[in-house]
C-alpha cells in the first residue's frame, strides 16, 4: 500500500523539531522507561475508554515487537516474548508518565501470521485487531514491525489497507525495521530506500536491540507524536474584527 501523498511530510505540519521542543533523547527515553503495565483484554470491549494518546505496535510474529517494546521502555519483561510466536492473543496496554500522570498508552497488538496458530484464531484475531485500528478513538500511532530481510508480507499489506483512510484523517505512522543489525550497511542503506517507498507517508527507521540502533530516534517521534503542540490560538485572532461584506438584495 502507498499512502497518499498528502501525508507525505516526514515532519507534520505542527509538529516541533526535537530541539523547538526543548526535549532530549535522554528525557525521550526517561519517558519511555515510565511504561507500566496498565490492562490486558481479549476482546475489544473489555479495553478501558482513554482520552490520552494511544500508540499500537503490531507486526507479523517473530518480526521482533516484544523485544522493541522492552528496548525502548529499558524493561526487560514488558511486554512478554512467548516462546512459541503468535501465542500471545490479548491486546495489552501500558501506561506512560511521570509522576503518577498517565500521558500517553503503549498498545501491544499480537503478532500475526503465524503457521502454528489454528486458522480460527488468526481469523478471529484478524478481525479483532481490524476493529481495534479503525475503531479505538484515542489511536493516535501505528508502529509497524517488520523484518528487512524479508520485507512487507501479504498481511502486512492488508493492515496496511485498513488503516489507510485513518492515516489520511492523520494518524501517524512509523515503519520499523527491526533486526537491522543482520544486514550490513549496503544493505540496510538499499532495506531504508525500499522502506521508505512502500510506507508512503510513513515514517520508516533502522532498529537494533543488538545494536543499540535507532533507539534514541523511535523514542523522541513516539514522544513527539504523544505531546503535539497546543494550537497557538492568539496568531490565529484577527487584530481587529472581520467585517461582513454587504449583500446586495436589490
């Protein structure tokens, strides 16, 4: 799928540079590392009603999230890593904030596509996570998983597609590639390239836990895409009031 080019700004409108914002890539990942465990639901009406920002990972199993998700918030067992992929088949959150105050919510999406998971839980959950994409009114974040030594899958696409008319709405949309640290530098150099193609819009950046790669930079987006500016409402207020132009009735 390719985003339209109207989303193609790699830096939203509205959006402040990592300097403007006065935040560093250390107090980026001191916020991550607030992350705590917050719910889990089987089913989309067992997650709680949220009006802070919330940012899903979802990925093909095996594709590296649970690891990701432990390496940016610096916990080891965050988000559980299940020995058998795709086993894991609950939507889990996790709160973001400093002193006590929840900002923002991680949500851990289960991986897909796996072969040993039966037929009728991959459809079952197909339809749960579409739901959940299209539906959950606080999404405001999709991190997308993906392995560059084998690229978009097929399912990949299709929750691409589904969450195309949202992403047109705005919401913000960040391709990872995950287990950079495989590849050597022509290659991750040509996987970036080719990335960047396919997601469109999207933002597309280099990970390695092994490595330690890309983890500064996919903290300071999530941080910046979970604190947008406030709207300067004063440069928006004529100095002085508009006047209604007159209707000739005659």
């Amino acid at each position: 799928m390719t985003i339209p080019s109207s989303t193609a700004d790699t830096k939203p409108a509205g959006i402040a540079t990592p300097s403007a914002t006065g935040v560093t890539p250390a107090e980026a990942l001191g916020w991550m590392h607030t992350a705590k465990f917050l719910t889990t639901a089987p089913q989309l009406h067992f997650l709680p009603p949220l009006s802070v920002p919330e940012i899903a990972f979802v990925g093909r199993s095996n594709a590296g999230k649970s690891t990701c998700i432990n390496t940016l918030t610096q916990q080891k067992q965050l988000a559980f890593a299940s020995k058998k992929p795709g086993r894991t088949q609950h939507i889990n959150l996790f709160s973001l904030g400093k002193q006590g105050v929840t900002d923002a919510v991680l949500a851990d999406l289960p991986g897909y596509g796996y072969a040993a998971v039966p037929k009728q839980d991959k459809i079952r959950w197909q339809q749960v996570m579409a739901n959940y994409l299209v539906t959950r009114e606080n999404l405001k974040a999709i991190v997308l998983m993906c392995d560059p030594r084998h690229g978009l899958t097929e399912l990949d696409e299709i929750l691409l597609d589904v969450v195309r008319p949202r992403v047109e709405e705005g919401l913000k949309f960040l391709v990872v590639l995950t287990k950079a640290d495989k590849l050597t530098r022509s290659e991750q150099t040509k996987a970036l390239s080719i990335m960047k193609l396919q997601a469109g819009g999207g933002e597309v950046r280099l990970f390695s836990a092994t490595k330690r790669q890309g983890i500064e930079d996919v903290a300071m987006l999530l941080w910046q895409w979970a604190h947008p500016p406030l709207p300067d409402v004063t440069a928006a207020k004529p100095d002085h009031p508009q006047e209604t132009p007159l209707t000739d009735t005659n």
